[in-house]
C-alpha cells in the first residue's frame, strides 16, 4: 500500500512558476527554492543518514549490492530481450541512435515488461526514494536506455528539471530519477557524469521552445541546456564525477543536478534501467515554456497513483 508521509518542511508545490526558463534574449542563474532532502526522519535499511547526507550535499547517490546475482542477472536478461524486440514496439516508446536504426531507448518500461515493472515499484528503489521526498511517489516517467558499442551517441549535459518544468509543467524540484546499471559502467564507455552540488543552481536557459520539440530533442538535446559558459563555471565551481560500477548498481540523482554522458566507442555496450520518480503533491500542470505538453510516454500527466511499494526478492 502507499505509504503515508508528512512534508517536514513548508514548502508547497503551486502553479506558480518558481523557476522562469526559456528566455528568448537571456540565460540566467536562480537560486533553488526547493530542499533537496525533504524528511529528517531517521531512513529504512537500505538507506543511511550517511546517505541522505551524501544525496543533499552531491545531489547524487551511488548504491551497491541491493540486489542479488540472480536477481541482476534475470534483469540484463530481460534488458537484452527487450532491445532485440525493441523495433516491434509500437508508436513513439522506441527511440533509435540519430545516425541509424539501432534502439537507443524503449519508454513506458514499466508497462512493456512484468519484471520492470516489479524492479519499478521495488522498496530498493521506490522506496528510497519516497523516504527523500518525503511523500507518495508516482512514476513520471520510465524507460530503457542503450548505449552500443562503437556507435552509442552522447547525452548532452542538462538539468531534467528544466525539461520537465518547461515542457512538461513539473511545477517544484521534487522528484528523482533512479538509474539502474545493466552492464557495467565505466567513463570509457559512456557512463553518466554529473556535476555534485550543481543542483542547488537553477540553469535558465536561453531559447524559447520550438513546437513538438521532444521529436529531435530526445535524439539530440539542443534547447533548454546551459551554455558552454555556464557548463564551465558550474564545472569549475563543483568538477564533474563518473557514476561508475558494475551491473547492479543503483543511481539515484536528483531532478535539477547537471550532467551528461560521453559517445561510447569501445567495444562495451552501456544500459541501464531509468525510473523517474515524482511527489504525488507535484503532480504536473500546464508546461511552463512550451505551447503545449509533451505526450504521455514522456511525461504521466493524468491524476497521479501512488505506487504500491513492495519488498521481497524480484525472482
């Protein structure tokens, strides 16, 4: 059953627009508004108060071991099957490289596949993050990422946060995205770089929103990423980290923290499954830089559910 929770701060979630973006003629930088941890109460096993520490200061986790051999390996599994039927899903949820047909994403993960859809509701995972949040948590979006080998392109550095609140009408930095590593990431082959402590700077960013901009943006982001400039004063202010570690391992990071991914072209592809997670109270409103919202396998728009949490072992 969801879990009930009480927000142990006075910050509410409104339709009023917090964090402005999408200027025609200007980038700016704004302060967050939003706690990063929104609970001081004592976290669930697997979960330390060294973690939440860590989460706050970085805006970043990495987390190892939650899952048994077997349940990783019934996992990269399922990710292998899925990417070689990944052409025969239907409509928009599958997104190939910019230069080929080879799958880059499969979204609507959960809905696709009874094992992610287990691993998507996972104590391990939604869990910890309800704790963050302190609140309901719903997924806004879900999905599997590839990388090949030799050919898998770059992910340009960018804040979720501002995708999400520009395109999508996320109104408050209250969500979290959860990346699960299916193959072993390493810096070589293209694993996530993030920038900690990035997110408490809100990046906004210069260009107004073209219409139906998903279609070339989840290929190849252009609007709404910071400029080289900021990228190198955020850089320089907080360095940049690779979230390495074998398949297994969990990545949690908050909505607005700045980062990105190189091109892989070693021999060794790169998955992982990504669930983002968002605070029932945040449900989305209308998009807040962009004449209108993205489609429903980018963004949960309907009244949100919260997710029913459940322990025990995936297989």
């Amino acid at each position: 059953m969801p879990l009930e929770f009480a927000p142990q701060r006075d910050v509410s979630a409104t339709q009023e627009d917090a964090y402005p973006t999408r200027h025609p003629d200007r980038e700016t930088w704004l302060e967050r508004k939003d706690p990063v941890v929104w609970t001081d109460k004592m976290p669930p096993a697997p979960l330390t108060r060294s973690d939440m520490d860590s989460f706050e200061r970085d805006g970043f986790l990495v987390m190892r071991d939650l899952f048994s051999p077997a349940e990783v390996a019934a996992l990269v599994d399922r990710s292998r099957e899925l990417r070689e039927g990944g052409r025969a899903v239907a409509g928009d949820d599958v997104v190939t490289e910019p230069d080929s047909d080879a799958v880059r994403t499969i979204f609507r993960l959960d809905e696709h596949d009874g094992l992610m859809n287990a691993l998507s509701r996972d104590a391990r995972i939604a869990g910890i993050v309800s704790h963050l949040l302190a609140d309901d948590v719903y997924l806004h979006q879900s999905r599997l990422n590839y990388k090949p080998g030799f050919t898998g392109k770059e992910f340009y550095w960018h804040s979720d946060f501002e995708t999400w609140h520009a395109e999508d009408g996320m109104p408050r930095m209250r969500a979290i995205s959860a990346s699960l590593l299916l193959t072993e990431n390493r810096a070589q082959n293209g694993a996530l770089m993030l920038m900690p402590g990035s997110q408490n700077v809100f990046v906004s960013c210069q260009g107004e929103t073209p219409d139906a901009n998903h279609e070339s943006s989840l290929k190849r982001q252009e609007v709404g990423t910071p400029s080289q400039v900021s990228l190198a004063d955020l850089a320089a202010q907080h360095g940049i980290t690779d979230a390495e570690g074998p398949a297994g391992t969990l990545i949690l990071f908050d909505c607005n923290t700045i980062h990105g991914s190189n091109g892989n072209i070693t021999p060794t592809p790169r998955s992982n499954a990504f669930f983002v997670y968002n605070a029932v109270s945040n449900a989305l409103t209308e998009p807040f830089a962009a004449s209108g919202a993205r489609p429903d396998f980018l963004a949960t728009r309907n009244t949100p559910e919260p997710i029913d949490i459940r322990g025990g072992a995936l297989v």
